[in-house]
C-alpha cells in the first residue's frame, strides 16, 4: 500500500518564484503535475520516505552530527569524545568533519583524523571534495555569471562552511557542534531552583575553585525530542514562551551589555500555533558563555594577576536550567545546535564576520516554524589556536553588531528558504562615532591598568593590547575609519544579497543529487573499536 501525500504539501515549501527566485530549469515532463520541477519531485519522494505505508505512522528521520572547523589538527580529539558520548547512549551516527582547512594543513593534519578510533562512520568533506561539489554546481548553472556567487556562497569563512553542511544533510536532521565543543557540561553540585520565569541560571567560578563538576546528557536523544515535531508534541516537562531574554545580553543584537558574572535568561510570556514546526533547537552551554571578546578583556583587566589577554581564568558554570520551546529565538547559538533539515533551510551568511547565524534569529519569527532549548547542555574549551588576537575580534564583533542592526531594521520578507531585507550597505558619521565612543573607552582602561601594574609582563601586555586596538580601529581616525567601515559592510551586504537570490535554485539541485549519486565525501580509514 502507498500513501500518497497532497500536493498542496510540497508546493508549501517550494521557493517564491519571480524577482527573488532564479529559474533555471524547464517542467518536468511525465510528473502527472505541469511546471513541477525535478527536483521538487524528489522532495515529494524524500518526504514519502518517512512514512511506514503498512500502519501510516512516522518513521525516524535520518540524523546526522557535523562538526564545521578550520583547524583540522584539534578535530580528533572532539570526534573521539563525541564519538564515544553517542555510543555509550546507544546511538549509531554519521559523524561529518566540514573542513575549511588549506590543502597544505589538510595535507599536514589529516593523518591526526585517521588515528582516531570510533564506533561510527566517520566521514570528511575536504578541500579536494569542496572543489568537486563546486564543479557540480558550476556544471548544473546554465549562466556562468552566476559563478562568483557559488564560490562567494561557499568561500571559508564561518558562514561559508556551514552552508557546506547544509547542503549534505538536505532531507535528514543535523546535530552540529563547534570543534571546541564537548558532550558535557559544568553544573554547580547543590543547584538551586529556578524563579518562575527562569529557564536557566549560571556563573562564573574563578579557575581551581570547587562547588562544580561535570554533567553528561544525551545529546542525541534530546534533539530527536524536539526537532521537526509540532509544538504540541514535545515532552510535557518543556516551557513554553514568546522569547528568551538573557540579563546580561541585548535582546536583538546579543550583543553584551556589560560583564556580569551572574546571569539568567528569562521567557516572556507569548502564544503561538501548536502546529507550528520545530525547525531549529540548541543545548545550553557552560565552560564559556556566549559573551562577546570585549568580556574576555574586561576580565583581563580585573584580573591583576593575569599577563595574557588569551589566558581563560574565569569558567562559567550552569546552576540549573529547564527546555523551553519558543517563537523567537535571540540567542541562537550555531555551536551547539540542531536542525530539521527535511525540505532545505536559509543559507548562513557567508562571511568572516561573527553574525553567520544571525540569519536564523530573523527567518524563525514567521508563521509556523518556533525554536526550542532542549533539556541538555554541552561544554565549550576555547581554543586559542589559530584564533585572531583580541584586539581582531572585538573589531569583527562591533562590525557583526552594526550589520546585525541595519539587516533587522530593514526586513521586508521572510520565506522558506531565506530572507529579504532593504539595507544597502551606508553607514553613517554616526555609526562610526558610537563604535569608535565605546573603543576609545576600552583603549583609556587599558592605559590605565598597565600604569596601575606592579608585574611588568602584565604591564607590557596590556600595552600590546593597546595598541592593538588602536591599529585595528585605523588609529581612532574617524574619517578613516567610516571609509573602511563602508568598504567591509557594502561587501558583507552584497555577497548576502546575492547568496540569498541563488540558494533556492542550488537546494533543488543538491536535494536531487544528493538522493541520486550523493555528494563528494570521502570515509575516513580510521581504527573502529
């Protein structure tokens, strides 16, 4: 017997067509549905795949764990530990490493991934396979114009890599995590209870201190809870809200508001379909919050035992936490989360600037899809390694947050499989000046601490740090730096604006592909235990 589903279903998730939505490919002929495209007739047999035609219930989707990084030379050590956190929960998972590496590192380091041992496939997608997955696309696109924006939309940056992941998992849900991501979490031994409309607390504990350990919870487990289900399937123990607000960040920005060594996050109150589709979903995190670089420096400037700006001498710890499923979601943290991927997702922007995810806040506030914290929590180690100086990434941040405000500002449309929005790139005499306000600020406290400190290593870094900053915010010139400011942001927004017209179009043509012959991957020969 065969079920056969309405076709008011896929036309649902189809693109928009017109101005937005790049035609490039004919009817299908002997479809028994005029105009559809061929690749829209594998989405109807992907989702066809899911059901048990005997008795008309779901089956489990297939699931998959990424791990997107560009420092091939610590992935192992995160695949083992991942590896071994699945088996020992009862979990068979094709674990993916997306590597941005240069073909000289990955030709240094890949041996390190083929001495790891693991019970689950493990799988690369690499230089060489990118370079093969590209020429595809190149091949299927008629007009070769449209080159530059595949290559813009999978160029190694944040963004750029995880569109990779994307693409690969089209049909089947996604569990990603960070290269310095581990499947555990810090949790205070005597947890207090949380305040009605709490959902979750934590602290930070100064390196060495005790009253905290580790916590392991069932990753797996608790995204297949969760992601791709109604609202109103979730498991009973799950809040339910508009919006998490977290004390000690700016709700539209999450961007800090200052350092604070305690803090919530919040649910407001809020309704919304119980139809609505779990689309995304993210543990909550301990080892470093989500804070912003310029937090990690005002630690190093309270700190007067510390010499290195680098050095991590504060933890955060979670006192206590609960699930939560939620319209919006502020605090999407790409690090720790898990995707529906059944019929294709927006596309990260594909850019070097931390606001890759940012995408995600914006496109979950239509109708029908919501956003869950699940009832677990993983650790982050940051690692240093190949990591830009302070100085770097606060000036990456301070540009995430003035992109993030203008994009937001502007929306005009959210859809399926993206967004639109109306800013062009302008930055104003004034957006220069807050930036600059606030840095020179920053520079003032740093001046000061290194005359205030008797250990002179400590001075001598806090002046590098310094005058760091001063050469990475172009001398505090404001001319200068508005002219520069203007040039990264217009190209950050018209690399967006193009990816997000051409994505569409290579999701029909992955989704197809990659239920036909596959992606270009390669199986890594490690040991299997």
């Amino acid at each position: 017997m065969r079920v056969e589903l309405p076709w008011r279903c896929l036309w649902r998730m189809r693109p928009r067509r017109g101005a937005d939505r790049l035609n490039l490919y004919p009817p299908s002929r002997g479809t028994g549905n005029p105009g559809l495209l061929q690749a829209e007739c594998h989405f109807y047999l992907l989702e066809n795949r899911f059901w048990d035609h005997g008795n008309l219930r779901m089956q489990q989707k297939e699931l998959f764990f990424v791990i997107p990084t560009y420092r091939l030379r610590e992935v192992g050590e995160t695949v083992e530990h991942y590896d071994d956190h699945f088996w020992r929960n009862g979990h068979s998972v094709p674990m993916v490493v997306f590597d941005d590496s240069s073909p000289a590192n990955q030709e240094k380091y890949y041996s390190l991934l083929e001495a790891t041992n693991t019970h689950n496939d493990l799988y690369y997608v690499g230089p060489r396979e990118k370079e093969e997955f590209i020429a595809y696309l190149h091949q299927r696109l008629p007009d070769k114009r449209l080159q530059g924006l595949v290559k813009n939309l999978f160029r190694p940056s944040y963004g750029g890599n995880r569109n990779y992941t994307l693409m690969y998992t089209l049909g089947s849900l996604m569990v990603s995590a960070d290269d310095d991501m581990r499947p555990f979490a810090l949790m205070e031994h005597s947890p207090e209870t949380l305040d009605a409309e709490e959902i979750c607390r934590g602290r930070l504990h100064r390196t060495g201190e005790n009253g905290y350990g580790r916590k392991s919870f069932d990753i797996i487990t608790s995204f297949r809870d969760v992601l791709g289900k109604t609202a109103d399937q979730v498991p009973d123990n799950y809040e339910r809200g508009e919006l998490l607000v977290d004390t000690a960040m700016d709700l539209e920005t999450n961007a800090t508001t200052g350092l604070k060594r305690v803090n919530s996050l919040l649910v407001r109150p809020g309704t919304f379909a119980d139809d609505s589709v779990i689309k995304m979903a993210q543990t909550f995190r301990s080892g470093t919050n989500d804070i912003d670089a310029i937090d990690y420096v005002q630690m190093f400037l309270e700190n007067d035992k510390q010499t290195d700006p680098a050095d991590l001498n504060d933890i955060y710890v979670l006192e206590n936490f609960r699930p939560v499923v939620t319209k919006k979601n502020w605090r999407m943290d790409c690090g720790v989360a898990g995707y529906d991927n059944t019929f294709g997702l927006p596309p990260f922007f594909p850019t070097h600037l931390r606001c890759e995810d940012y995408i995600y806040r914006l496109w979950v506030q239509q109708a029908g899809i919501c956003s869950a914290h699940v009832d677990a929590a993983q650790n982050h180690s940051k690692s240093n390694y190949m990591r830009n100086p302070p100085a770097a990434e606060i000036m990456n941040e301070e540009v995430s947050n003035l992109l993030k405000r203008k994009v937001k500002a502007s929306i005009s449309r959210l859809d399926e499989l993206g967004i639109a929005f109306d800013y062009d790139g302008e930055v104003t005499a004034q957006d220069a000046e807050e930036i600059l306000q606030k840095i020179q600020g920053l520079h003032a406290q740093a001046l000061a601490a290194a005359d205030r400190a008797a250990d002179p290593e400590r001075a001598a870094a806090l002046r590098l740090f310094a005058t760091n900053l001063h050469k990475a915010f172009y001398a505090f010139e404001p001319d200068f730096f508005q002219h520069n400011l203007l040039r990264i942001v217009d190209d950050v927004v018209s690399v967006i604006k193009g990816s997000l017209q051409l994505w569409p179009t290579l999701v029909e043509i992955c989704y197809y592909q990659r239920g036909r012959k596959g992606l270009p991957q390669t199986r890594v020969k490690n040991h299997r235990k």
